[in-house]
C-alpha cells in the first residue's frame, strides 16, 4: 500500500518557513564549541548540543529579509544530456524537468531557466535555447525536437551572490500564493494541455493526408476553393477532416471539412467548413494543408492541435491552443472516412493513440514555487569591514547556528530595536589583563572557595586594557537581576590562583553583550573545523535548509 507525502504539502511548508523569517527575527550565531586546540564538538540534535551551542555564542548576524531567497535545485544546460520532459502521470521530485542555460551558451549574458515540455521522446538535448522577447508564450521549439519552456532568469550578479552548491534562487516577480480567482471574468478551475503524448508515434501507420496547397478564392462565408496536384476526386474524401490554412501575413486558422467536392472542369475542390474564413481573413493565395481530425473532449475549453503526419505516420501533436480549465481530457485522431481502415481483417493501417498531458493548474509559470518542486529555502548573510569592527577579529569559532527570535536588551544609547550584528563577549577593563592568556580559563568564587562564574578568555586587547571573555555560560547561578553568573563585586581568579581586579568604577569597566543569554529558538546547528578570525576576516554564510 503506497503512502505518498505530496510535493504540495512541502511546498507549503516551504512557504510557511519563508513567511515566518519575514515576519520574525532570525540570527546566524557564532559559537565556540571547541574543547581543545583542534577538539571540537560535533552538533546532535539533543538538547544538551543546543544548551552547548547558545553557552559558547561569539557573536551573531541578523538575517534580512532581502537575503532570503527560495532555492531550487541547479541543472546547468549540457549538451548531450538527456532532460526529463514535463508529464502530469509522473512524480518530478529530484527530476532534471528543466535546465539552466548560463551565459557562455546564450546571448543575454545571463542565467535563464527553462522548463522542459518535451524531450523528442527521450532524445539527448543538442541545442540550448536562446531567449527572444519576441518568441510566442516563451516557448521554444528547437532543432533537436525538444520544447522549452521559458521561466525566469537571474544576472550575473545574483547568481555569484546566492548560488549555493547544487541549488540556485527563484528570483523576478512572482506570486508566492498565486489566487486562482484573481480574475473575477477568467476564474481558474483547472489546467491548459501542455501536450498530446502519441504513444504509438512508430507503430501508427496509414493516415491519408494533403501537404500543400492553395486557398483559390471563396465561395461564401463557410466555403473554400482549393487548388492542389494532391487532391483527390472524389467526393467527401476530406469530410471530418482538418483543413489548415495560413495566410500570406503568416496567420494560421484551423477548421473542420463538413464537405467536399470536386470539379473536374475547373481542377479544383470546394470544400464547406464549420467555421468563418472569410471573417477570418482567409485569402486567395492562403496555403493550406489537410489533416486527420485532433478531437479533444474535456470539461474545460479552447484547446486545439494537429496532427504532424509522416509518410502517413503520426509522429507528435502540435498544440495550436492550449486551451484552460482542464481537469479531465481524452484526445483522439479520428478516423478519416477513405483510404483508412485499421479494422479490415487484410489492412496495415494503424489508428494512433493519444495521451493528453494537462500542465499545472493555471498553466505553466502559473505558481513557480510549485511548478519548480521548490522545498528549499536559502538564509544569507555576511561579515562586512563595519561589522568586523564590531566584533571579535581573533581567535576561532567551529560551531554556526540559526536562531529564531532572540531577545535583546536596550542599548545604552536607549535603543531597543534588535542590532544588525552582535558581539556576545563580555569586555573587562582591569589593568591585571598581562596575568591573562588567551584560551585561559578565569573564574570567580564565593568566601568557600566555591565557583560562581567561569569562562574562557577570548581575546586580549592591550589597547584597551581589555579582556574579552566567552563560554561563561556555565553551570553556576546567575547574580540577581542578570542573566549571567558574574558579579561585579568579584575579582577574576586566573588559573594560577592570582586575583584580578576589574577596574573601578566596575559598573563602567564591564561591558555587556545586549544578547539576553540562551534566548530564542535553535533552528540549526552545524559544526566544522575551527575557522579562524583575523583583521582582514569577511565571512559569507550560506544556508539552505529542505523541508
């Protein structure tokens, strides 16, 4: 018994993630998790390894909401690779349906996304597309039988900038949540056809057509005059068939043959069609050609398509309209009424069967996010010149994290919105700060000789008389009104047992990080080797997260 968790429901769960960074404060955090020199520790997925993470936080970088981006997975255009075409029986997840074409094999200097509606039937692709802002409804038919879909592009500039390994952004104006009912006169039930499959294309066979000819006047409103050294004598061979005309400005109409003739003294056929030639500009020297009838029956409306017939072989339909509104479809070549009867017991003539393909609801580039399988979300941030200043440029980090919504005190300037970037040391200014070394641990104790504070000294500024310290959020009992264990009135103890007094007036010697300790929620973890922090530091983090 299949169990089937739909792309949709992750789709939406996608949404909801991307509408919640939106709406809330997330953080990349920095944390220190390593226990010796090249000992750190590995993230688990237990509270103790996020109580460990959020105790050694360093410092943390706001995530914008202009830097978060939904992600798709990256299938550059290669020649001779085989894509996966678009088919509504068929699961597309993980599938390549569609390829990006990078500036080095087209002419807009760009990076454009293309959907796959057919592969010539499992063909290799040979010919990349080529974008044309003049190109009808962004579909394009190429030379190695494939047919693209055009979807959206990004520069140069956003590529370099949000690519991550294996994935790429949706980018250009989209509807996160498209509304079906957005046009209140062209309310959307259902789906176009994307295609008509002929499952049989080689074994069908006999199919009775006309390839060329020439529209010699009309009659009256419903009635054609042809000329053609193709057409048959007798009368009615055409009935119930497809009459295809072009005009000479290149506009082209289909109808269906009610009936024909010929007339021998004038060598020419008339035929009567359902429809209006005239009306629609049908003039002489309009071409035409004749085809078994495409009969599309659905409950939505307007689609239309050919037959492409090969030495009476039906190899692929040709859409002419795509029609809307469709949620259940059949399609079928009718039989012609002469030269073609796959029932006689002695014929060869093989009736083609026809496969109807419905896009997306709404058609394609309808909802990209849905269309485009996209479960990917990409939180991005960096580390600028101005944020290095403001925090520590030494030492290493080995641990990185996103946070939801953590608290932050009021800065002493009175502000209270949440800073950009965050330095979660706290800063001591004591003149002992020579008895100190980096990595050193200090503590503070009570008359007992009990440990009340510990932490990791993190950084020696002698500029400053300063000492910056980390992982200071240990077991011990935070002083009143804090989050933190320190207390002021305390001396620092070294690892040698020698005090170190803060320098007075304390309240104007400790400078704490606005971070309120442990808050927020840990939505990520991930551990690496330590990385370590200089002058010259300009991180750029990347994290995509699957739902």
């Amino acid at each position: 018994m299949a169990e089937i968790l739909t792309t949709k429901l992750k789709n939406d769960v996608t949404r909801q993630f991307y509408a919640d960074i939106l709406a809330g404060s997330y953080y990349f955090m920095i944390s220190s998790t390593v226990t010796g020199e090249l000992n750190r520790l590995a993230a688990v997925n237990s509270l103790q390894s996020k109580n460990t993470f959020s105790e050694g936080i360093l410092f943390g970088k706001q995530v914008f909401p202009a830097d978060v981006k939904f992600m798709i997975k990256y299938y550059p255009w290669q020649k001779d690779a085989l894509y996966t075409q678009y088919d509504d029986l068929t699961s597309l997840e993980d599938k390549n349906f569609y390829s990006v074409v990078g500036p080095t094999n087209n002419d807009s200097g760009d990076y454009r996304v293309y959907k796959c509606l057919s592969n010539n039937n499992d063909a290799v692709s040979t010919v990349p597309p080529n974008y044309n802002p003049e190109t009808e409804n962004q579909i394009y038919r190429m030379p190695d039988g494939y047919v693209w879909k055009f979807m959206y592009y990004l520069t140069e500039q956003q590529f370099e900038a949000y690519n991550a390994t294996g994935y790429i952004p949706l980018l250009g104006l989209f509807d996160i949540n498209p509304d079906l009912a957005q046009d209140a006169n062209n309310v959307i039930t259902g789906s176009e056809v994307s295609d008509i499959y002929v499952t049989n294309y080689i074994d069908n066979a006999g199919y009775p057509t006309l390839d060329l000819g020439i529209i010699n006047g009309n009659a009256n409103d419903n009635t054609l005059l042809l000329r053609s050294s193709e057409l048959s004598v007798i009368n009615n061979y055409y009935s119930g068939m497809t009459i295809y005309c072009n005009t000479p400005s290149n506009v082209a109409h289909t109808y269906v043959i009610d009936t024909y003739t010929w007339d021998s003294s004038a060598d020419r056929g008339t035929v009567k069609v359902i429809g209006d030639p005239v009306a629609d500009a049908i003039i002489i020297n309009s071409t035409f050609k004749i085809l078994p009838t495409v009969e599309i029956i659905g409950d939505g409306t307007g689609a239309v398509a050919i037959p492409r017939v090969v030495n009476g072989r039906i190899t692929n339909i040709e859409l002419l309209e795509t029609g809307k509104n469709y949620n259940s479809i059949t399609a079928t070549v009718l039989d012609t009424p002469f030269d073609f009867d796959p029932d006689e017991t002695a014929s060869t003539d093989v009736r083609a069967a026809l496969r109807p393909i419905l896009s997306p609801v709404g058609g394609h580039n309808f909802n990209l996010i849905d269309e485009m399988q996209c479960t990917h979300v990409l939180l991005y941030s960096y580390i600028t010149e101005t944020d290095n200043n403001k925090i520590g440029k030494t030492n290493s980090y080995s641990c990185i994290g996103l946070v939801k919504s953590p608290v932050f005190t009021e800065a002493a300037n009175g502000d209270v919105t949440s800073p950009d970037v965050f330095d979660n040391r706290i800063q001591i200014i004591t003149d002992g700060y020579l008895s100190l070394e980096v990595d050193g641990i200090v503590i503070q104790q009570d008359v007992n000789l009990n440990t009340t504070f510990s932490a990791r000294v993190h950084e020696i500024d002698e500029s400053s008389n300063s000492v910056f310290l980390c992982n200071y959020m240990g077991p011990q009992v935070n002083s009143a009104n804090n989050d933190l264990a320190l207390d002021y009135t305390k001396d620092l103890v070294n690892s040698t047992g020698q005090l170190i007094p803060i320098n007075t007036p304390v309240a104007n010697n400790v400078i704490e990080s606005r971070y309120t300790q442990r808050s927020g929620t840990v939505y990520f973890m991930e551990d690496f080797f330590p990385l370590i922090r200089e002058e010259s530091s300009r991180e750029e983090y990347k994290l995509v997260l699957e739902f």
